[in-house]
C-alpha cells in the first residue's frame, strides 16, 4: 500500500520551482527548525556527562520517540481536518518542505562561482556551510571534492529518501524521516560526548536510508551514463552504510576520487579513496556534478509520474 504519488508530484514540483524561498523563511523559519530545537533541548537535559553509558542510551531513544510521536502525530492530525476536494494538492504543499532539491543545488553552486573566480578564501567559506570538515586548509581540489562528496550524499538525504518515504508513507512517512534525519545531522556522531545519546538516531537513520540509498546510487549512475563498476565495487568503502552508494555513484560517472583523508576538529581521519579517477578535482568537476544531480532528480521526478499514470488509468484510479 502506498500513498497518493500525486502529493509528492505537487512537492517535487513546489520545491524544483522556488524552494524554501527567504521572505518565508525569515518570517515562519523552516518545519525542520522545530525538530532542531527539541533535539537540542533533550540533548542538554538528559545527555548529562554524570550519567552512564546505559542511561544516556535510554534517553537517547526517548528523543527518537518524541521526534517520531509529534511528526507522525502533527502529519496524522493534518491529513483529518483537510477537506477531501482537492487533498491530495494540500498535503503536497504540506509536504513540499520536506524536500530540499533546489536548496541544496543553491548552497552548493557558490563553491563552484567562487572556484571558477579562483577566490579560494570564498570558495572555502561556501563549502564550510555544507559540509562538517575542517576547510581552512583545503586545496582548490579538497573544496572541489568537499562539495561534489556533500551533493551525492545529499542526493539521497535531502531527495530521494525523504520523496521514497512520502511516496510510501504519506505526509507522516515524509515527515518522520526528515525528523531522524535532523537528529542524525545534530547527534548522530561517534564522539564521546554523542555516541551513547545519538546511538538510536544514528541506527534509525541507517534503516530509513538503506532502500533510498540503493535507489539513489543507480539513479545517479543512469544520469551520468556510468559509473557503474565503481558503484559496485566502492559502495561498501564509506564508514556509512548508505552514503558510499551515491559517493561512488558520482565518484564513477565523473572519473573522479571522492571521500580520502580529511580533518575533523583538527583530528586528521585516514579515511579510504572511494573511485579510481582524479583526485585533482576542479570547479568544471564541481558543475558537471550539479548538471548530473539536475538530471537525477528529473529521473526521480520522472519515476513519480510514471507511478500517477499507471494508477490513474490502472485497475485502481486515484481519480475520479
């Protein structure tokens, strides 16, 4: 059982149109905000140093629970007082939030304007917004990777995953996955201080991703028109079960080495080469991976009407 398709057509095309634009968001902030205030507020209660391991665990898993009982419950509570002419066109506005197709293509084009401008100060001031790494060191090639490693990984993240669980669960499926989600980006970490509490929201996040990731993967391969051995054979060298899909996928059809060493608070990380093209990656590499995440997303966006018409004049019509 699935939900109506036409309600993430109406989001796709919302989102594709004009995002998040900034008046709204200056004046009501963005529906992802709140789950970042609830997180936060748990983690300052109840991820308390003087607490042992099992205990912040525990708590930990309280906070999933809160996340998923008000998104699911606000999204449930929503669907009922909509009136039935023309619902499915209202819960796509509702869900068009959830999505982040075209801010995610406006966060990452000014590394590659800046790049294109050689202003590598600004280019690694624009990356350092998308991205967690230390920057201050990074190479023209590092900013280069950086921002192509942080769109494949949000491919799935930020389109694909959360468009699957709208498709699949409707507006709660929508809205639960964007709530773990936040709580993976904010607690989800390996360090001392979050592994205990961010354990549940980490493992949550894995799960809801493992379908989307081996969608996204291939999709980004097709658009690409390749990449496909390196798909198969560098997928499982990610420390996350998930993103080494979409990072080998883009590393593939682009003749490139993403993923490598990087530093982290200033802890420098081994982490593996995930492709066996150029390391030296540059800002045309940066826009022919944004022309390849364009086309991406129209094959998802592709992917969803084919799934309205075949249930519009299928044996089971959504409409009338």
């Amino acid at each position: 059982m699935i939900a109506d398709p036409r309600i993430a057509l109406v989001a796709l095309g919302l989102d594709a149109l004009i995002g998040w634009p900034a008046p709204l968001y200056r004046v009501v902030g963005h529906p992802v905000g709140l789950f970042a205030r609830l997180i936060t507020a748990c983690e300052r209660g109840w991820n308390r140093a003087t607490w042992d391991f099992g205990w912040r665990r525990a708590a930990g898993v309280v906070t999933v629970l809160l996340l998923l009982t008000l998104s699911i419950g606000a999204s449930m509570a929503l669907q009922t007082l909509l009136p039935e002419t023309g619902r499915w066109v209202l819960l796509g506005l509702a869900a068009w939030p959830a999505l982040a197709l075209r801010s995610l293509y406006q966060h990452v084009v000014p590394v590659a304007r800046a790049l294109e401008a050689q202003d590598l100060p600004a280019a690694r001031r624009a990356v350092g917004m998308i991205v967690g790494r230390d920057v201050a060191a990074l190479d023209e090639a590092g900013v280069a990777r950086a921002a192509i490693e942080s769109l494949a990984e949000s491919f799935c993240d930020g389109v694909a995953a959360p468009l699957f669980w709208l498709v699949v669960g409707g507006l709660p499926g929508a809205w639960a996955y964007k709530a773990i989600n936040t709580a993976d980006s904010l607690i989800g970490h390996r360090e001392p201080r979050w592994r205990a509490f961010g354990w549940a929201a980490a493992r949550l996040d894995d799960a809801l991703n493992l379908i989307p990731a081996r969608m996204a993967g291939p999709l980004l391969c097709l658009a690409g028109h390749g990449g496909w051995a390196t798909l198969w054979c560098d997928c499982r060298r990610h420390a996350s079960p998930n993103a080494g899909w979409t990072e080998a996928a883009m590393a593939g059809a682009l003749g490139l080495k993403l993923a490598g060493p990087v530093a982290y608070d200033g802890l420098s990380h081994d982490k593996p080469w995930i492709g066996t093209g150029r390391a030296q990656a540059n800002a045309a590499d940066l826009r022919r991976a944004l022309a390849l995440y364009v086309r991406a997303c129209l094959l998802l966006a592709g992917l969803v009407a084919a799934l309205v018409a075949a249930l519009t004049f299928g044996e089971r019509p959504w409409l009338p």
